[in-house]
C-alpha cells in the first residue's frame, strides 16, 4: 500500500494520515444501529432472532457478548430492555444513536 518497511515503528493515526484515510468503525456502528431500528420496529423473524432464546442448556465459560448488550452499551441506556423499549420511538431512537456518533468520534 505505501511500501512501509515491516521494522518502521509508526503509529496508527500517522499510518492512516499518510494514507489519507479516517477510522470508519463507529460509522459503522451507526449504520448498523440505524438498520437495527428499523428491523425492530417491524417486529418480524428478524425481531425474534435478535431477541429470541435458544432451548436447552448454556454452554461453559464465561459467555460471549452479544451484539444487543455491546449496543446498549454504546448507546448508554446499560440494559438491552431499554434499548429495546426506545426503539419503538424513532425519534427519541435517532436521537440516542446521534448522541452516541457525536461522543465516540
């Protein structure tokens, strides 16, 4: 890409300055968040996927995090009921996801 040598000790931002490139995960994020909005408002299989339980028995060791509870996390409500609950106000939910782009960038 810009034939840096393996042994330059660069940073992250010079290597993506040099590059003319911007980190583009908490648009991302958005995005997905914006999509997740819409799915749940719908209230369809996707609905029940995201927030649906799996039968039988949990498996051992300590749990993965799943993708609501990074959400709710990001959007500073701190529990997946919550975030659940503002979905179903669209502008109170582009609100939340607003603050959240303006606080991680």
């Amino acid at each position: 890409m810009l034939r840096i040598p393996w042994t330059a000790k660069k940073t992250n931002e010079r290597a993506l300055n040099e590059a003319n490139k911007r980190r583009s995960l908490v648009r991302t994020i958005r995005k997905q968040a914006t999509f997740l909005g819409h799915v749940m408002r719908r209230g369809k299989l996707e609905h029940l996927v995201k927030t649906g339980k799996l039968e039988g028995k949990r498996s051992r060791g300590s749990q993965r995090e799943k993708i609501m509870d990074g959400l709710a996390t990001w959007l500073g409500t701190g529990k997946v009921l919550d975030t659940l609950a503002a979905v179903k106000d669209r502008d109170l939910w582009r609100d939340m996801i607003a603050n959240a782009y303006k606080q991680g960038t």
